[in-house]
C-alpha cells in the first residue's frame, strides 16, 4: 500500500492508504470526505460541551437577549418543553444567552462529554503522529457515536435550528464563520506533491511510479490558491537536534583545546632550571649596559 501523508500548509492532519495505480479522482474524492469529515467531528465536539453545560441552544430571534427584553417583545421558545434530555433537566443559565439553560443531569453529562473525547480521539491529529490511518469509515464512526450519545440524552431529537443536529444533518450553514475557511469542499481539492498537482485525469502511479511501499507527504489545497509552499528540507526537531549536536562539539572542542594548552610552560614555577641558577646566583643576569 502506498502510504499518504495529508498536510494543509505546514500542518500535519492525517495518513491515509492507497495504491499506486488509483485514478487521482478518486484519490481526492477519499481526502475530502475524510479532510472534511474531520472537520465536521471537531465542530460537533466543540458544541458538546455547551449542550452539556446548558442544554439546547434558543432559537436565533431569542439568541442574546436578557429576560427582560423576551417578555417584552412577547418570545417563546417553542422547543423548550419538547427537549428535556433523559431524567430530567438541571437549570444552569447561559451567561451569554445562547441556550436555554436546562441542562442535562450529571449522568447524561458524563455520557456526552465522554463520547466527544472518544470520537476527537478517532479522528484526532495524534494518530498521524502514532502511524494510524484514517478512512472514511473511521470518520462515520466517530459520527454515528455523537449521534447516538444525543439520542441517548435527548431521544425526542435537538430543536432543527441547533447547530449539532444541522451538522449531523449536513444542513450546516458556515457562511462568514473561521469554520468555512477551512473546508474544501471536493470540487475544489487539490492535491499536490514534490511542487506538482495531482491531475485529476491521471492515475497516482503517473507521478510517484509503481511501488507500492512507497510513502509520500501530499499537501491539500483549495483550486485557485496555487502551489503550497514547498517542504522544509529538515524538520523543526531536526534542526533542534543538529543545533544541539553542534553546541555539544563546540563544547568538547574547547575543552580539548584547554587541555592542549601549553602556555604554562612559560611560567616560572614550571623552569626546571630555576632553583639550580638561584644557587649560582645567575637570576638577574642582564645583558647590556644599566
């Protein structure tokens, strides 16, 4: 299997295995389902511990708004006696007044927050680190877990305006957030290596030949962005190292030079003859008039 190390820039994202003779169509249709994947895991995760905290979010007219201010422009939400989670709703208020603030008991807590971990854990960057590959079935994974754990909690579902079930959904709308920067969508991907894009028309083995051992780092890159910027020759870990292997030689050069050191030798404790020209009295013999 030839093996694929994914990086968007500088940053490593995860391994991936193929073979040399898949078409680069396919190839790019395998990164961006697991790229994105990703992506959409780690967005879910980070809404996890919200819900967990505060239960579901209000709908978007209610959003930001003091108590005051909803009874006064007479809101109600809708879903707020349709979402209790399992066993029962514990009150915590949303400082920010995003959620309702039922939030789930400390049983349904733990169910929530312990399947995030476990799913960050699946698609997590670790794992290129560890020489772990991701797939597309790792992925849906992780999905389905997140998925179940919110059944769990809340078997009635999640309000249609809360961000989880839109993802879950795929009905995620990320105009003008950080979060649309990063997705590539597959029609756009691009995958280029050694400062060459993989064509879409042409197969793996078109570029890096057909051995099948081979392992490769291929950088992601969205169409009209250009070449990324080509691999350092050295890691930041090795330069590390090689710095320190020459401060370690320059350290045991300059001991070795102070051991050769032979100015000493000028000294006048170390004149053998010394004590024999005392006794003759032949110390502070001059040449030349005084």
């Amino acid at each position: 299997m030839v093996q694929l190390h994914l990086k968007r820039g500088d940053e490593s994202q995860f391994l991936l295995d193929t073979t040399a003779d898949v078409s680069v169509e396919s190839l790019v249709q395998q990164v961006a389902i697991v790229y994105n994947g990703r992506l959409k895991v780690e967005r879910i995760c980070s809404e996890m511990p919200e819900l967990a905290e505060h239960g579901v979010t209000l709908p978007p007219n209610m959003q930001g708004l003091t108590e005051e201010q909803v009874v006064e422009l007479k809101l109600k939400d809708e879903w707020e006696e349709k979402c209790i989670p399992s066993g029962g709703a514990v009150f915590s208020k949303d400082e920010i007044g995003r959620r309702n603030g039922h939030a789930p008991n400390d049983r349904m807590k733990e169910v929530l927050k312990k399947t995030m971990e476990e799913a960050k854990a699946i698609v997590s960057k670790k794992q290129a680190q560890a020489g772990v590959c991701v797939t597309a079935e790792m992925v849906k994974e992780a999905l389905d877990q997140l998925r179940g754990a919110v059944m769990i909690v809340y078997p009635m579902g999640l309000p249609p305006h809360d961000p989880i079930r839109m993802e879950l959904e795929n009905n995620e709308d990320l105009s003008g957030m950080q979060a649309s920067l990063q997705v590539v969508p597959e029609q756009e991907c691009q995958l280029w290596w050694a400062a060459k894009e993989l064509h879409r028309e042409k197969k793996l083995q078109d570029y890096i030949g057909k051995n099948e051992k081979t392992k490769i780092v291929v950088k992601i890159q969205k169409r009209g962005q250009g070449a990324p910027a080509r691999e350092p020759v050295v890691t930041d870990d090795q330069q590390k190292e090689m710095m320190m292997h020459y401060y370690r030689r320059q350290e045991e050069l300059k001991k070795l030079e102070d051991a050769d050191d032979d100015s000493h030798l000028d000294s006048d404790w170390s004149d053998r003859q010394a004590l024999k020209r005392q006794f003759q009295g032949l110390n502070n013999i001059k040449w030349g008039p005084r």
